[in-house]
C-alpha cells in the first residue's frame, strides 16, 4: 500500500533533516556500541528518539483522523 501526502516546503524540509539526523543517530548508535560508550549509546538514543517524534508528528499532521481515533468532532 502506498501513502501520498502534500506536505507544505517548511515540512518537507523538517522531514528531511528528520529522516536524516535519525539514519545518523542510528549510525551513531552503532559506533557507541561497538565501543561500548555507554553515554554515547544514551546521547545517540535520545536524538534517534527525537528525530522519530518529528516524523511522527509531520505525518500524522497530514493524515486523515476520525473520531474513533481520538479526534475532536
């Protein structure tokens, strides 16, 4: 199944640095655990954490809810 949304400039670019700075915190997870870098792991952990919620929020900004969803009437 394929998605389509319309995003505005301002979104698509949030979204792209998003989708890039979370393959980056996931890059950077990697790193951390190979040197087993404890504060890395948690540093890399919380941006990955950040960069997922910005995804989620643009998309669900663009996509249709119902009632049942949690959306106001």
């Amino acid at each position: 199944m394929t998605m389509n949304i319309t995003l505005s400039e301002l979104d698509k670019r949030l979204l792209t640095k998003g989708i890039a700075g979370w393959r980056n915190a996931n890059a950077d997870i990697d790193t951390a655990i190979e040197s087993e870098n404890w504060c890395a792991i948690d540093g890399a952990q919380n941006a990955r954490s950040l960069h997922a919620n910005t995804i989620a929020l643009i998309v669900n900004k663009y996509t249709d809810t119902t009632a049942e969803q949690g959306a106001r009437p």
